[in-house]
C-alpha cells in the first residue's frame, strides 16, 4: 500500500484550481466527519478506506471504480520477441498484493464503505479485467449489490499478446449495479445507452480505444503519468448513461481524475480520493486544462456495426 510521503511545497498550486478552492485536501486523520460542502469538487489525498468512514451515508448519486487489477506479473522483465524491446506492464506498487485472499479483503472492504455512502437510488460501476473481474462480481453479490449489467469494452487498439502463446486481451468488463434488489429509481438514460452500445438496440458493447496519444498524460519526466489511465471517451459514457446534470459521483481510487475530470466537463460534481501524491499532484496539471465535451459519441456509429445487432 503507499503511503502518503508529501514532499515540501506539493500541492502549493492547488490552492485554487478551475474556480475550485482548496481543489486538494489531505485527510486530515484527526478529522472524523467531512460535511457535503467540504468536499464536493475535491480531491483527497488519503487512503479510501479511511476516508470513506468520515462521509456522510447516501451522499452519492453514482460511483466510478477502477480499482488495482492485481495481475501478479513475473518480476523479470517481458521483451517482445521479434524487436528485443522491453513490454511497459502494469507493474506499479499499488497493484500488488499478496495474495487473492489479501485482494479480495481489500475490494471488500472498499465495497462496504462505498455501499454505505451511495445513496438508494445510486449505482455504481466496477470496471476490471479478467484477473479479477470474477472475483469482483462475485464479492459484489455476496455483498448484496444487484448487478443491472456488465458492458463489454472491446479494445480498437489493444496491447498484443507479444508472445503469442494466448489470444490478444482486447476487452475489459464494467459491472454496473445497485445497492441490492429493491432499488427501482436509478438513472438510465436510455437514449445514450442506444448511442454508444452496438447496434440498433445499443447492445452491452462499447468500441473504443485505449487511451493513447496526446490524451495520454505525461509525468515530468516525460514518462507515462499513469499506467492504467482510463479514456475520457469511457467515462463519458459512464456518466451520461448513468447520471442527470448536478449529480455528485464518487472515484475512491482516482489514478490520474478521468472520472472527475470528464464529470466536471459534463457538469456533474464530483468527489475523488488517491493515495498517491504523485497522481494527484497529475490530476492538479490536467484540471488546469478543462475538458470540452461535445456530444459526439466517438467512434463513428457507423464503423461499429456487428451482425447479429443491426
Ligand atoms: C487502476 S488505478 C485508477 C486509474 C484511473 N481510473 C485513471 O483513469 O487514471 C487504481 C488507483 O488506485 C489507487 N489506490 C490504491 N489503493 C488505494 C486506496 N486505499 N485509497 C486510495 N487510492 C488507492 C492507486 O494509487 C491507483 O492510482
């Protein structure tokens, strides 16, 4: 787990960002309750599962969760055979855990704390691959979340498998939920569902690529700022499917802010947690850029007609 190593003078720019004041808070651990106004609009540095306990319940209309997908990769480096250059993994600290067991604590946990605040009208999406999605789905039932959906994300550009010995992994699921069984007044925006799924019925299966290019955030070293930074196109979807203009959406594990960073372009609010000075210190740089969205969907509905959906 990391820990919070705050380096002097970080977070100095912050103090106002995009028109937000105080766009970062650290957790301060003496705190033991964050009213509404506190924090909506925020990020917090800290650890989610500490924080979450000092939010009041039923705060939030939806919750966006990319959490560590824990892929137990070698320790040795991965080079492609052909060209000899070394494979760039997701091989960050936060993705390792010990074991399955030790995983399954952590998504637990971090799912009861987040139940507790979404409110009974709320959903939420989780979104992993196969390394653990499974594992999640399963946690999420026993927990008595009720699963509405999974949408398929096929990948328009995925990593290849270099070594050629499994398929090219070019899909990734996102469970979308309620609370449990009897939650009936959620939001579906229909119509943006019909737009971004496949076919004529906007089926479960969202085309798009992985983030690349110049959407791709950079650190100061010119490196990558996250390895797992999710396209604004994703949570685009995710959010106009799923909430109404003034919401407020929850990201416990917010990597490099995608989720607050497209909520705030599509005028939602938002609340986000990281536990990494440096992401956050990146979601600082990327909300003094704000995002436009325009009401395109990407791709062209046209190039992704699937028989069978038309
Ligand atoms: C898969 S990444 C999220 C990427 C994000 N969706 C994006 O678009 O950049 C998971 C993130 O969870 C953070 N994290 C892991 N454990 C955490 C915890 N206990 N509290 C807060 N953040 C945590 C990691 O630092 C990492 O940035």
């Amino acid at each position: 787990m990391n820990s919070i190593n705050e380096t002097k003078g970080l977070f100095k720019t912050s103090t106002e960002i995009n028109g937000i004041s105080n766009f970062v808070m650290k957790d301060n651990e003496e705190k033991e309750l964050y009213s509404p106004e506190e924090i909506r609009n925020k990020v917090i540095l800290g650890n989610a599962l500490n924080i979450l306990n000092k939010i009041e319940e039923e705060s939030f209309d939806m919750v966006f969760i990319d959490p560590p997908y824990f892929l137990q990769l070698p320790k040795k480096e991965l080079k492609r055979w052909t060209v000899k250059t070394v494979v760039e993994g997701v091989n960050d600290e936060w993705d390792k855990f010990s074991s399955f067991q030790e995983y399954d604590e952590f998504i637990s946990n971090l799912l009861i704390k987040v139940k507790r605040v979404m409110k009974s009208t709320a959903t939420i999406w989780i979104i992993a691959t196969y390394h653990s999605i499974f594992r999640i789905g399963k946690i999420m039932q026993d927990l008595g979340f009720w699963i509405l959906n999974d949408v398929i994300w096929v990948k328009t550009n995925p990593m290849p498998n270099w070594l050629g010995v499994r398929f090219t992994n070019a899909t990734e699921n996102i469970i979308w939920a309620v609370k449990d069984k009897n939650c009936k007044k959620y939001t579906f925006n229909k119509d943006y569902a019909k737009l971004f799924g496949i076919g004529k019925v906007g089926a479960n299966v969202w085309v798009l690529p992985i983030c690349w290019g110049t959407e791709r955030l950079k650190d100061t070293n010119g490196r990558k700022l996250h390895s797992t930074q999710k396209p604004v196109e994703l949570l685009k979807r995710v959010i106009l499917t799923s909430t109404k203009e003034g919401d407020l959406v929850l990201d416990p594990v917010a990597g490099s802010g995608t989720t607050g960073y497209v909520s705030q372009a599509l005028k939602r609010n938002f609340v986000m947690i990281e536990v990494n000075p440096k992401y956050v210190e990146g979601i600082i740089e990327r909300f003094k850029h704000p995002l436009k969205i325009t009401d395109t969907p990407y791709p062209n509905k046209k190039s992704i007609k699937l028989e069978g959906f038309e």
